[in-house]
C-alpha cells in the first residue's frame, strides 16, 4: 500500500464527511487536496484542480495569503485567546465590529460574533425571540423562510433551511418553522406568468399564511439575498420589494442571511445592497475570513438593539455567550481580509470579471445538455438536462475542475480573486466535461 493510498484509506476508516453518501464513501474513499495557491488546488497526487467553488463558498482570497496567515501568528503571541464575556474586550475585535458597523449596507448599532454561519442565524432567531419578549409581544416566535434555502445545521438554523437533508431523519423542522415556495421565477412560474405576476402569487401566498398563522405569531423572515445553495437563485426584483412591505406591515423582522453573498460576491459589497433589501438583522461569515478561520458575525439593527439592552439591564444578563465569539486570531484575520478586499478593490474587480464568466457560460446555453444559465456577480449556476448533474460535476473534476451539483445545477462560486485568464480556462475545462457527459449519453 503506498504512502498516498493509504492517506485515502485512513479517511474513510477516521473520518465522518458531510453531504456524502458514507456507504459509497467507505468504499472509493476521499479526494485527498494536499495545498493550494490562488484559485488552484493540488491533490496528493500532484494533480492540479481550479476551486471554482471557493472551498463551500468561502475561500474568496484564493489560497495561500500570506498576509492573513502572518496576522494570525502576529495574534497567536500577542494575545491567542480572550473573552467577551463580563465586560472584557481586546483591540481586534473593537477594530472589526467597528469596521463592519461601518461597512454595513443599513444603519446597524451593534455585532454579535459567533464562528460559523449556523450559529450566527441561530443567535440571529435567538435575538428575534429575545427582542419580540422584550418589547411585550412574547407570541411572536415563529420563522417564516424559503424552500430550497440554507441557512446551516445548527438544530434552528436546519430548522430555517428548507432542504430536505437537513430534516429527513432528523426529526426536522421543528415545530414554528415554516417554509414557503423558493421565489425562483424559471422554475415555478405557471405557464404566461410575468416576472411581476410570479412575485405577486408568490406574496399573496405569504400573506394567505401569515393571516392563517397570525401575524402576532411570526417572529421573522429568514431571506438570503441570492439563493446559493438552493441552485443559485436570484429572486425577481419585485419579490423582495413587495415581501419587504408585507413584512413591514405585519411588523415582522428580516433577518438578511449574507453567509455567501457579503463581501463582494454578487458585485456589490453585500447582497442586500444588490437586491435592495433592508435588513433588520444581517449574517455573514466565510468571506469575512475568507474561510482562514472560522468567524461569523451578527450585525443588529438600532431598534433591536435598543430593545435588547433595555431587556438586559432590567435581567441583569445578557444570556447569550460562546466561548469563541469574537476571538481576537480569528477578528484579527477578519480585519486584515477586509483591508485586503479594499486594496484589491474587489467590489470592482467581480464587476468586472463575474460578467466574464456569466458571459462565458451563456455561450454554452446552445449545448444540448443546458437547460438555463443564471447568476449575478462572480455567482452563477448552468441547469443540465435532468439527471447529468453529478456526473457532469465528476468529469469537471477529472478535467480539473471542482464544481458543485446541486441536483441538476452545476455552481460556481470561483475565489472573487480569480483572473481573467483563469476564467477561461475554467470554462474550457467545463465545455470539455460537458461534450464528455454529452458522448458517453447518447
Ligand atoms: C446562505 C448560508 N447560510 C448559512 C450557512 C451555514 O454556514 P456554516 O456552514 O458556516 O455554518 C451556509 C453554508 O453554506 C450558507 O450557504
């Protein structure tokens, strides 16, 4: 057994791998990715891949950044850990809340900081329910969010997501969590509809639940901006500005989940600036690091916040803490990811290139396999013909290519670093995967 070999079969024998089937797992084992430099991964085997997945959405600075991993060290020997908790604080994290408040797309009072974008929507529901106790309407404790969405894997956050493997045998959603239809116009809309048609149905559909469930039981609405991984969906314009007054009617909070779409990826700083949306609470994690370690951050409207100050002072507490919220390694990363995304202009860099790859990917819309090509920014989705989605991603993989099947929809969520070069050679190697998926079919 070779030294490579074995790697893959102490894997299978130590290790427990998400979204993968662990029977089948057992048997071929793992992909084994031994290093990584800007857009490109290499494997143990010396092959090279370009990540056009950014890791899971995340690696937005591409690999091997020198400048996050001195920071982290520098951190590591000034100071490696401190609480938040009974008044204590340290200067990286005062720098990055300060940072984000500055930032944020809305007028925000405070952040919460937790480690991953589970928690975060999680403490986000937490607030919710926190805030509607404080301000004397206790019923308020229902969620409202979309089929398809993912929002994590915390037991509320799996709640939230309204994908099947997130529930099935797991004894979820819990009760309280209600899902409505994914605002994906292609897909849903009933033969004739108009864009403005589809998002009124889908609207007066919300507010026929809303007036069954009492809108004095409905705490928030979980919205992502740009769906991910529900196939890369971009909700029509008009459905956000009308959910928007149908929650503001209702006075039902919207928690932004910004998770994948902060920091640039839709081609603007965030998504809710994209889509036009307001958001009463705002979550985002993986670009905030650019996935160099685990950080996620809360960011609490004033007139939340000002209700829960209010609760906490009259409790005492503030009852919510996490041993990791806003470690200073981890904020200090954060900080210095931002200040490179300001440096790289970044914003301008996905206005620039995401049209590169979106174009590009719309050139193949004639391939027999396609079937839709949509995405906004450096975040775009190619639909294939029913069932050719895994194997399409398998080939891309050995063409050197690492994409996402999400069902029938191959994702792309490339590090927003990527060049105008490396573009075309990802959708080189993507026409190549898919003129092999086409022979070995007909
Ligand atoms: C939109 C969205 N929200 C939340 C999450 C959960 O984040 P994490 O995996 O860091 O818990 C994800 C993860 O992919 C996501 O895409």
């Amino acid at each position: 057994m070779s030294d490579t070999d074995s790697l893959q079969t102490r894997d299978a024998r130590a290790v427990v791998h998400g979204l993968t089937d662990l029977s089948l797992h057992a048997k071929r084992g793992a992909s084994v990715i031994q290093s990584g430099k800007g857009v490109w991964v290499r494997d143990i085997h010396g092959r090279d891949y370009i990540e056009a997945m950014s890791g899971l959405w995340c690696i937005a600075l591409g690999y091997g950044n020198e400048r996050l991993a001195d920071v982290a060290q520098r951190q590591m020997k000034e100071l490696a850990y401190y609480p938040l908790t009974n008044h204590k604080s340290h200067p990286p994290v005062i720098a990055l809340a300060e940072k984000l408040l500055a930032m944020a797309p809305v007028p925000m009072a405070r952040i919460w900081f937790a480690s991953t974008g589970s928690e975060a929507n999680d403490c986000a529901a937490r607030l919710a329910w926190y805030f509607w106790n404080a301000v004397g309407q206790p019923e308020k404790r229902k969620f409202i969010s979309h089929r398809l969405a993912y929002h994590g894997n915390t037991i509320a956050s799996a709640s939230l997501s309204g994908v099947s493997y997130a529930h099935d045998k797991f004894n979820l959603p819990l009760p309280g969590f209600l899902h409505v239809a994914t605002p994906h116009f292609t897909r849903h809309a009933q033969p004739g509809e108009t864009e403005e048609a589809f998002s009124d149905r889908l609207i007066a559909d919300i507010e026929r639940l809303i007036a069954a469930e009492g809108a004095h039981t409905i705490a928030a609405f979980f919205a992502e901006p740009v769906m991910a991984a529900g196939g890369i969906v971009v909700p029509p314009a008009r459905y956000y500005e009308q959910l928007q007054h149908l929650l503001k009617k209702h006075d039902i909070l919207l928690v932004c989940d910004e998770v994948v779409t902060a920091f640039g990826r839709t081609g603007k700083m965030f998504g809710s600036t994209t889509m036009h949306l307001r958001p009463d609470l705002l979550v985002c994690a993986k670009a905030l690091s650019s996935a160099y370690i685990p950080i996620s951050a809360l960011m609490i409207g004033p007139r939340v916040y000002e209700a829960i100050e209010r609760q906490s002072g009259e409790l005492g507490l503030f009852g919510l803490t996490m041993t990791y919220s806003g470690h200073p390694v981890a904020s200090a990363v954060a900080l210095e990811t931002l200040k490179i995304y300001e440096e790289l202009r970044i914003v301008e860099h996905v206005q620039q290139i995401g049209p590169r790859l979106l174009d590009g990917l719309m050139h193949l819309r004639d391939h027999p396999l396609v079937k839709e090509v949509r995405g906004i920014g450096l975040l775009a989705g190619v639909e294939l013909t029913p069932g050719r989605g895994r194997e399409c991603a398998r080939v891309a993989e050995e063409e050197g290519l690492i994409v996402r099947a999400i069902g029938d929809t191959i994702a792309f969520c490339p590090p927003l670093i990527i060049s105008e070069d490396e573009v075309q050679e990802l959708l080189r190697r993507f026409a190549r995967a898919l003129d092999r998926v086409y022979a070995t079919g007909r």
